[in-house]
C-alpha cells in the first residue's frame, strides 16, 4: 500500500525528521485557511499517489492566502495520470538551497535493505541511477543490527555534506531506517531532503510503501487506504478476504484459486470472451463468502453475464451452491450465471441448484462458451 505525502510526512515527523508545518486540505475555502495560519507563503501540493507532481503543475507556490485559496480550487479539479486529486497539503514554503535524495528500501538480489542518498535529489532518482552513478552512495543494513552510526556517516561523508549538517542528517537516517523497520515498508523516502535557506535539514517530499503482506500488524493503518485509488470494489473484497481486480471485460468471473481464475480467464479469451474481473473466493469459501463475492461482481456495470467456476476441494460445492441461491435472493439480479460445479459435492451442489430453478454446466469449456454466448445474446 502506497502511502500519500502527507500520510507519510506525518509518520515522519513523529520519528523527529523535520517536516515543514503544514495540513492538508479537501477545498480551496479550508486551503486558504491553513495558508493563512502559516502567513501567506505556501506551497500547495497535490496529493495523488503519482510521482512528477511537480512537473504535471500538481505543486504551487503561493505569495499569499488568497493566491492559496486559488491555487487550491485549480489543482482540486486536476487529474493527474489519470488520478483526480481530491486532497492538497498546503505546506509552509521553504526557501530551497540544495536538495538531496535519501531512502531505505530492500535490495532483492542481496536480501537485505539498503540505504540509498544523493547530492543529485529532487529529480527521479532512478533516472540518476542511470545517467551517473557515481553520485550515488548506498549502504546494506543488516536487517538485526539497524542502520549503524558510521553506515550514516559514511553516507553523510559521500554527498560532501557541509559538516554543520552531519548530526542533523544522521538523526534523519536513523528516524527514516527506524520508520521502514517500524511499518514494514518496502520503501521509505526522501525526495527532496533540502538544505534550507537557514542550513536546515527538512523532508519537503515523503514516500513510503507498506509491505501488503504485513498490513495485520498496522491495523491503524486501514484508515490510510486511499479508495479512489482502490476503488470500493477492491475495498468491499478485502473485508471478506476475496482477491478481486476489476478488469475492462463484460463476464465477471467467481473462481476458487489464483490459478484456476486466472485459467478461467484465458479460456474466455481463447473462446472471444472478455473477462469483467479476476476473482478468487480462496479455499474453503462459506456460502456467506460466495454471496459477497456475487454482490461485488454484480455491481460493476459492465457485467453482462457470470461464470462461476468451481473446482471442489477444501471448498464444497453444496456450500459454493448455497451462497449462489442466497445472492441470487439478495440482489436479484437478472443476469444470467452459469455455473460449473467439480470435485467435492459437486452432485449435492448442482441438485441444490436444480430445486432453486438453476441449472450446472457440464464442463469448463461448455460453461466458458454459454457465457460468452449469453453475452453475445444481449447484446
Ligand atoms: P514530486 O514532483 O511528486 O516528487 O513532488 P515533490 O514534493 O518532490 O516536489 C517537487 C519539487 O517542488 C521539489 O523538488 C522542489 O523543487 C519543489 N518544492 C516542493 N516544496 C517546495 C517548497 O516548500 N519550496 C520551494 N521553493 N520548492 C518546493
Ligand atoms: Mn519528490
């Protein structure tokens, strides 16, 4: 999970990294109210979970509350790559001498993360990587011991940073390390870490991402889910622990295991079909299960057919079946399902069906086509 600037700041600033003051804002109106508490002179950033705002006129300065106020109203109605912007953090304007690059993040092919700075920060630092190298210091941390005093010196050695600073920065490391070990992140950033107009070290730009895998040991941290980005199908699935992606097709799709879902949708390609979604109901799915997943299919638009497609195993068919005529109650819907029952109780399953006036497909690839079929026939 990708945190936004501000959610990220915030983090950073409880781990004594110095951030510029600042809140952020959901109107033009509550924008100029925060610049004028921080006396006029602000930045004001849009907040999408995208890199290059900057370059998409996604961050402004601003002289005085009222030029806030109107920047705000502007950058609110912008989409950038393809993201509305629904926030902005309106941050003090700090007068920028030089900016620096620092952040953690795990280096596969050592397992183990590493510590990255530059005296090139600001720009994309991937491209840095590429175009000079040699301006570029890292160091591994070694996952128990932490970041080490002398591994932060070195890095503060490597940018030539003026001395007067090196304290402040190493502090800065320490706090930033501290944060990626704390959250479970798979990034932790700095981009820039500037030298201030009155030599201060601050963190103007803040990035993390959080380890999905890890997300049950931040249980506070649901709140920060961005759901225009997740979109509320993605949300809904997550309640139940249902895998769900929703794809441009028209047949949405109910399948037990990644690897039959995703079979399930190559057949359909195979066959001249678009899938709607990729849906696992993972092993061992309840009726109540089902149901949800049937609800979340369903309210996509797009849908014009379902293929559910069940291989029995640790998951009952009967059950599967269950939840099936439970949904179909529910949302009543009159979108055609067709349904493919294997392995384990499969025949309890499909005469559940039968007495709720539904019938099972014979195979995968009979099922696939009457999908497409029932498709084609609407339209
Ligand atoms: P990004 O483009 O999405 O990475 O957004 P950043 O937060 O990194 O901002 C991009 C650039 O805007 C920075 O590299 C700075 O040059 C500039 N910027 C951001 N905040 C301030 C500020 O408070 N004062 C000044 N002068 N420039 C800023
Ligand atoms: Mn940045």
């Amino acid at each position: 999970m990708r945190l936004h600037e501000y959610q990220a700041k915030q983090i950073f600033g409880r781990y004594l990294i110095p951030i510029p003051h600042g809140r952020v804002a959901s109107s033009s109106g509550e924008a100029k109210q925060i610049a004028e508490e921080l006396g006029g002179r602000v930045v004001v950033k849009a907040q999408v979970l995208v890199g290059g705002r900057g370059k998409a006129g996604g961050i402004r300065l601003a002289k005085t509350a009222r030029e806030a106020e109107e920047l705000a109203a502007v950058i609110l109605r912008m989409d950038i790559k393809g993201l509305p912007v629904r926030k902005v953090l309106v941050d003090e304007a700090v007068t920028i001498q030089k900016e620096i690059y620092l952040g953690v993040t795990n280096d596969r092919s050592i397992r183990k993360p590493v510590m990255i700075t530059s005296f090139a920060g600001g720009v994309n630092i991937e491209d840095v990587v590429h175009t000079s190298p040699e301006k570029i210091m890292r160091v591994v941390i070694d996952p128990l011991l932490g970041l080490r005093d002398f591994q932060a010196r070195d890095l503060a050695a490597g940018i030539d940073l003026p001395r007067e600073l090196w304290r402040s920065y190493i502090e800065i490391a320490h706090g930033l390390w501290r944060v990626f070990d704390d959250y479970d992140a798979t990034l932790a950033e700095i981009n820039p870490l500037v030298i201030s107009g009155d030599q201060k070290l601050m963190a103007l730009d803040g990035k993390m991402t959080v380890d999905d895998n890890a997300m049950f040991r931040h249980p506070e941290m649901t709140d920060y889910r961005d759901i225009d980005v997740e979109g509320p199908a993605e949300i809904e699935a997550r309640k139940y622990g249902l895998s769900y992606v929703k794809l441009d097709g028209n047949i949405g799709c109910l399948v037990n295991g990644a690897g039959l879902a995703m079979t399930t949708m190559d057949v359909l390609l195979l066959f001249g079909g678009k899938p709607a979604n990729f849906l696992d109901i993972g092993g061992g799915a309840g009726a109540e299960k089902v149901t949800a997943a049937l609800r979340i299919i369903l309210q996509d638009q797009a849908v014009k057919s379902v293929l559910i497609n069940i291989f029995g195993g640790i998951t009952r068919c009967d059950e599967v079946a269950r939840g099936i005529i439970l949904a179909k109650k529910e949302v009543k819907s009159t979108i055609s399902m067709i349904i493919r029952l294997a392995g384990t109780n499969a025949d309890e399953g499909k005469s559940l069906l039968l007495d709720a006036n539904m019938a099972a497909a014979d195979s995968f690839s009979e099922a696939a086509r009457l999908a497409i079929a029932s498709v084609e026939g609407e339209a």
